[in-house]
C-alpha cells in the first residue's frame, strides 16, 4: 500500500475539516466538556473521598491534575463518536462518496486516509482540552484553596501526561467506533444515535443489570482504559479486549465497504 494514495485521502479529508464551522464546534464541544468536568471535580472535591466525587487530598496530590480529563471520557467519547460517525456516514449521505472513489479507487487507501485524518483530528482537540483543563483546573484550585505543588513537580507531570496519553487512546476508540458505524450505516444520523445508544444507556443498563460485564463492553472498557484501570480490569487487560474488538470491527467494515456498491 503506497504512502502517495492514502496519504492524499489524508489531505483531501484535512481539507474539509479545516472548514470554521467543524473546527469550532468540535474543538469547542471538547474543549467545553473537559472544562465543566474539571471545574465540577475540583469545586465539588470533599474532605473524604465519596461517590459523588474526589477527596481533597487526592486532587493535591501529584494525580490530581488529570482528574478532570479523565473524568471527561464519557462525554468526550460522545462527542468523539459523532464527529467521526458524521464525517464517514455524511459521504453517503450526501452523496460525495462516488466523487472521492473516482480521484481514489483504493477504497482500503481511501479508508484509511480518512480513518487517519479524523483521528488527529481528535487528538489535537483532546490535547487543546487538557490544555485549557490546566488552565481551568489551577484557577478552580486557588478558588477552594487546593494546594497545587505536587502537580507541577516531576511525578505530577508525568502522572498527568500518562492520564492525556490515556485519554487519547480511549478518545481514538470512539472515533473508531463512530467511523465504523458511519460506514456501515451510510448515515450520520443512523449512526450516531445507534453508537451513543449502545456505549451510554444500554451499556450502563446492562452493567447494572450484570455486575462484571463491564471487562467485555467496549464502551465500558474504553472508560477502564482512559482511567488506567480499575477494579473491573486492569489497563492491560482492557486495552487488549478492546483493541480486538476494534480490529475486528475495522476489518469486518473495510471487507463490507470493498464489495458493497456505491449507490449515491
């Protein structure tokens, strides 16, 4: 597979995600989300930890400047998962898909430009996030007097660029989900109710309903990885589980894409 074919799917798909109205409101929605979160977990942190929230302590400790990203996983899966599911589904859509097969016939090539495309398109707006969840973070810090030392020493620096590379990877699962369901649904609408459906309420109902099938729900598992593991699975285990589901889905869909038509 030459660089030269993907690599302009890349460019060409760069192009119309460079428009205004895309990259203001998506990076807008993240950037939002991740700055509620942030805000909400360290004004709403207690003396001793609870359910609600974090303790006082633990957010001056040297993890407590990633809380409020990681705690954004939810929402930022959502919004990952309709910006992906809305750029693969809107080509059949709108019917712009035939016009790209025609400058690309490779559809793996073609697929995979794109696929490449939103995800760093999705990873500069998770890393534009945390910036501004820094920002936010110090400032709602000095306002219920947390002590912020141990943030800005070497371990919490660390501590918070292993919480962003975590985000990231789980952030870039949604978007694979997404594309995946734009793809096989060939609608932006179809797909993005379908994937916020399955990975919000039906998989929280179903968590509820059986305790321990979060280890083998992706939605559920994509969380485990943003938060580095919990006491459901490890952040190995979840990052394998899922990586296959990932895999399997990816090609299942690149196979189906290859030999379905392309009607409008």
């Amino acid at each position: 597979m030459s660089v030269t074919g993907w690599g302009r799917a890349f460019a060409s798909e760069w192009v119309k995600m460079r428009r205004r109205r895309l990259w203001w409101g998506a990076y807008g929605a993240i950037v939002v989300v991740v700055a509620m979160t942030t805000v909400v977990d360290v004004l709403g942190a207690h003396s001793r930890p609870t359910a609600g929230g974090e303790s006082i302590a633990a957010l001056a400790g040297p993890g407590g400047l990633g809380q409020g990203t990681t705690g954004s996983v939810v929402l930022l899966g959502a919004v990952a998962l309709s910006i992906a599911a809305a750029q693969f589904g809107g080509e059949f859509t709108l019917g712009t898909l035939r016009c790209l097969l025609v400058r690309q016939p490779s559809r793996s090539k073609l697929m995979l430009g794109k696929g490449l495309a939103v995800l760093s398109f999705l990873l500069g707006a998770v890393v534009v996030a945390s910036l501004f969840s820094i920002a936010v973070a110090f400032l709602a810090a000095s306002v219920r007097g947390i002590p912020t030392a141990a943030w800005t020493s070497g371990d919490g620096l660390a501590h918070f660029g292993v919480d962003l590379g975590d985000l990231a990877i789980a952030t870039c699962g949604f978007g694979v989900v997404g594309m995946v369901l734009g793809v096989l649904m060939r609608s932006s609408v179809l797909a993005i109710g379908t994937g916020l459906a399955l990975m919000l309420p039906v998989e929280s109902i179903l968590t509820a309903a059986a305790p321990g099938s979060a280890r083998w729900l992706p939605g559920q598992l994509l969380q485990i990885v943003a938060q580095g593991g919990s006491a459901e699975a490890g952040f190995s285990a979840a990052l394998v589980t899922v990586g296959a589901y990932l895999a399997g889905l990816v090609a299942v869909t690149l196979v189906l894409f290859a030999w379905r038509d392309v009607t409008s």
